[in-house]
C-alpha cells in the first residue's frame, strides 16, 4: 500500500509542471551589489529550477550565471561592513 501511495505522488510531482521562468538577461555580482532587491526574485527563481523534474544539464547558462551570481551578492552585502 505504501508503495502505492509512493508511485502515486511520484507520478502526480511530474505532471503538468512547466519549466521555470529562464527568459532573462545574464546579470553578475555587481548587478545584484547594486540592486539588491533583485537578489530574492532571481534565488525564487532558482530555487524554482531546482525543484522542478528538468535535468541539471538541460537549465540554461542565463539562470545558472544568474543564480551563482547573486547568491555571491548576497554574501557580500551579508559581510560588508556597516558604517
């Protein structure tokens, strides 16, 4: 019965889901330094891409630069001194 249950929900998490938004221009740290109410939009974004049932290998350059990118921001803006 588990078992079931198991491949049910299974089936049911990969219907329908369509790919995440990826349409967006590539952006870099400083972008997102300098704009930093850009960072949470474009991290819901990937973790969107990270929880949808694409391959790895299939989610565009622009949405891996971009999320690496502003996960970097966000760090920096986290240890940047406060004057």
């Amino acid at each position: 019965m588990r078992l079931a249950i198991f491949c049910t929900a299974l089936l049911l998490a990969g219907c329908g889901k369509p790919a995440p938004q990826s349409d967006m221009p590539a952006r870099d740290w400083r972008y997102y330094v300098a704009n930093p109410g850009e960072i949470e939009p474009m991290q819901k974004i990937c973790r969107e891409w990270a929880g949808s049932n694409a391959p790895a290998v299939t989610q565009p350059a622009v949405v891996t630069t971009n999320c690496r990118a502003a996960a970097f921001a966000k760090s920096q803006i986290a240890i940047k001194p406060k004057n």
